[in-house]
C-alpha cells in the first residue's frame, strides 16, 4: 500500500463495537481483511465470539426502551448529521472500500453517494410514522391505530456492497427507533467500522448500532436469533444462507426481511433502440463487475437482432479497463476472491462446452488479483448451468428468443424472481411484458433500478418484504390497535 492507502486502512476502528465502545474480541483473536487486487492483507480485525455477539444484543436490548423514547426529530438529526458526515468523507470512504473490495474509486465513490442517500430519505420517514383514529362502524368505540418500533434487530449485511447494504438497514431501524446488531461480510468489514464511528460522531446513543465481525457467522449470530431478545432480522445474501435463517427465526417468530438471490432477464425486442439496451445491458451487467444481485443474468435478445447486439456489446465490453480500483482509468475491478473467480469459469467452461461461443473476453489476465476479463458469449443453451446460476462476474450470456410469449416463459423459468429488464419502443408491449413477468422489480428501457425512494426487494426465492421507498420503514414497525369504548 502507498502512504495514502496506509493512513486510511490505519485510521479505521479494528475492534467490535458494543455499548458504545470498542472491545476486543474474546480472546483477543482477530482474522485477516485481503485486498482482493493483489492478494495482500490490509488489516487484522476482531473475530467475534458467541459471547461477543451476546453481549452486543444485550447492549441493544439496554438500549431499546431510551432509544424508542426519542422523538422522531431527534433520529432525523442524527440520520441527517450522518448523511453529512459520509459526504466530507467520501474520498477516504471510497478508498477505503475500494482497497477491501475491488471496485474502482469512481464506482466506490458512487456507492457512498448511494449509500448516505438512504439516511437522508429514512431521515424524512422517520417524520412521516403515522396511525389512525376511527369509529367503530356499530358506533360505540373507536380504534386508535399507532405504530412503534419492533425492538432489537439483527442486521447481516453482504460483501458487494458494503456501506450501502449496511445504511439500507440501518438507516429505516434507527428511523423507526429499533436497536441493532449488525455483523458485516468477513471480506469487507472495515467499511461498516468506519460507518459505526461516523453514527456515534453523528450523536447516535451508546448501544444502538452494534457492530461485531467475525468470520464464523453461524456460531456467533444463531444463538442470537435464538434467544428471544431480537425481534427481527434482516439479511442480504444468498438464498441458500436465508432458507437457514429463516429457520433459525421460527424458533422466536422473528419478523424478517430477506434479500436474496437473483437471476435477472435482461430482454431485448427487435424494435428496441439497440444502443440504448447496450448502454442499459452494460449497466446491469457490469456494474461491481457483475457482483450483484440485480445484475443481468441472461441477455435474451430477439433472433433478428442478436447479431448486432452482440457486436456492439462486445465491442463496450472490450473497450473496458481492467486493473487494480486505485489506478487511474480502471472501470473493472477484481473479483472478491479466488472461489467467486473460479465459479465464472466453472460457468463459461460450461456454456462452451454445450455450444456457447465467446466473442470477447473469456479469460483470466496474468499477474496478482483475482480479475476476470470482460467477456461476452451468444448462443447460450437454455440448459447451460449459467442460465440458472447467479454468475457474480463479469460475463454476459447471450440467448436468443423469437416470440413474446417465448421470452416471457423463458423469464419466469427460474425459482428467484427479483429483478428484470425489458427493452421495447412498444408502450403496449412493455406494458404487457412488465405485468407478465414474475419479479418484484422491473427496469423498462432502464439497465438501473435501485433507488432508497424506490421498494427495492424480489418474490419466490429472492426474498421477502422490501427495503427503501415509503414501505421501508414499516419493516421495522409494528401495528398497534388500541380499542376504546365510549
């Protein structure tokens, strides 16, 4: 690391974040944070015991009563005192995620713009937390309807983004005044750290915002969901992961929010502007270099077009720049680590071997990191393991399709159902199309549809109740009915 990249990783908290203060964990074990460009450790941070996770939900559950006292405009302070804080610092933010991710500054930077914006939108909900007052409709009574805060949360947040992933979550708890417990990804933990000191500068009580890393996930966060003391969780991350979770929360009824997998479709009709749905298919493929849940999956492109789509798509993605986050110009970064590199060849050697051809990329390039070219395959077989697995990289399967109701059979033919695309110059067809398929998001003639002002969340496999918009907040609220005879 150059003398920069050494301040930034230096001036992080290493430890875990309870009651308010900064511990080691038991025993004083730690595991190591990779840079995943180089293969170098950047940082040794706490390894959290079961009874450090036990002790960090016993600091929320303290907590809860005084913290769900506070009135709306206090919480609206503190959000908006850390939305503030996260853009004077967004420069040593990014970095410093870019050194334990890999994506590129310019992507990272994007990602703390994206990430303080949840904070500011939450800030305003927690204004905006109403009830109701009726009359009985035989007369008699009325219902008192008001809300309050579900109590302690246990929030999981994943690798491929870490700051946003983590105020997505955490901005709607404090909001609705729940406690938390949150434990980041192993690989990416020194970006919640820096979140949890930038919210107690920002006023946030002691043992609101808990914060315990570990690399045993399983062992320190089961007894917690457990125990009876939380009352819900929320999680990102694998579907596989989430089954076992929501398990675990039957035990207690824990509510729960789960965002899980995704198996995008990416449809191009002929009439599409092929240089708008290239510029839209870049989006939801690359960005974090085809890291992430909403990422375009299968490109299915109408027979008359795919040639042509393929030669332009091929042509932005090899004019890509491959290399370290922190160089100058770098658009696509490492793979977080040797195993999710090693899944997208698993995948491309796949699809080649049942017909695919790759028109650009398809290779790792030499030296340290775990990179991946940009790559592009047409003529993917619908049996092809990577038309039902989550790629996670940055390679984009092209299949074609000749009818309406062929595409959307073919979109609906997955168990995940979080998001998809749809590119048409037809406003009836794209009408038609979006109703049809079964996501709970869908990005017409658009390649992005994150938005904190937006519900983000999937149906089937890929999860349960929504995160940002409106709704966000009522995830960590419960209804009250309070019934009063006259």
């Amino acid at each position: 690391m150059n003398a920069n990249e050494t301040r930034v990783v230096d001036g992080v908290h290493k430890d875990l974040l309870i009651g308010g203060s900064w511990v080691s964990a038991q025993g004083g074990e730690t595991f190591e944070v990779v840079d995943p460009s180089t293969g170098a450790v950047l940082a040794e941070v706490a390894d959290a015991s079961p009874e450090d996770g036990r002790k960090a939900l016993d600091a929320a559950v303290a907590a809860q009563a005084s913290f769900a006292a506070t009135t709306p405009r206090e919480r609206y302070d503190i959000l908006m005192k850390a939305y503030d804080l996260l853009h004077e610092r967004i420069d040593d933010l990014a970095l410093l995620m870019t050194l334990e991710m890999g994506k590129p500054l310019a992507e990272a930077k994007g990602e703390i713009v994206y990430a303080s914006e949840f904070f500011r939108h939450f800030a305003s909900e927690a204004l905006r937390i109403d009830g109701g007052y009726q009359t009985a409709p035989a007369g008699g009574a009325r219902f008192l309807i008001s809300k309050q805060p579900v109590g302690p949360c246990l929030l999981i947040t994943p690798w491929n983004f870490p700051m946003a992933m983590g105020t997505r979550k955490i901005g709607p708890a404090i909001a609705a005044g729940c406690t938390s417990v949150i434990k980041p990804a192993h690989q990416t933990p020194l970006s919640m750290l820096a979140l949890g000191a930038i919210l107690a500068e920002a006023g946030l009580p002691d043992g609101v915002v808990n914060i315990v890393t570990c690399m045993k996930a399983g062992e320190v966060m089961e007894p917690l969901i457990r125990s009876g003391q939380a009352r819900k969780l929320s999680f990102t991350g694998s579907t596989k992961v989430g089954k076992v979770l929501l398990e675990q929360c039957a035990d207690k009824v824990l509510r729960t929010s789960m965002e899980l997998g995704g198996n995008a479709p990416f449809i191009v009709f002929e009439d599409a502007d092929l240089d708008e749905a290239v510029k839209g298919a870049m989006a939801a493929k690359m960005r974090n270099m085809g890291e992430a849940c909403t990422a375009a999956n299968r490109i299915l492109v109408h027979a008359n077009v795919i040639d042509e789509f393929g030669k332009r798509m091929s042509q932005a993605m090899s004019e890509l720049k491959v290399g370290r986050g922190t160089d100058d110009g770098t658009q696509v970064g490492p793979l977080i680590d040797d195993a999710g590199r090693q899944k997208v060849i698993d995948l491309l050697d796949d699809a080649t071997s049942r017909g695919a051809t790759v028109l650009t990329g398809g290779d790792a390039p030499a030296g340290d990191g775990y990179f991946f070219n940009p790559t592009v395959l047409t003529g993917v077989p619908r049996d092809a393991r990577m038309v039902s697995e989550e790629i996670f990289g940055p390679v984009a399967p092209l299949t074609p399709f000749t009818s309406e109701e062929e595409v959307v059979a073919a979109a609906n033919d997955t168990p995940y159902g979080l998001v998809s695309y749809v590119f048409t110059n037809d406003l009836r067809r794209a009408l038609r199309v979006a109703e049809a398929i079964e996501s709970g998001m869908v990005g017409l003639n658009q390649g992005v549809v994150s938005n904190p002002a937006a519900p983000f969340g999937g149906i089937k496999e890929s999860g349960l109740g929504r995160e940002g918009g409106n709704v966000g907040i009522d995830e960590f609220l419960e209804v009250k009915y309070i019934g009063i005879a006259l």
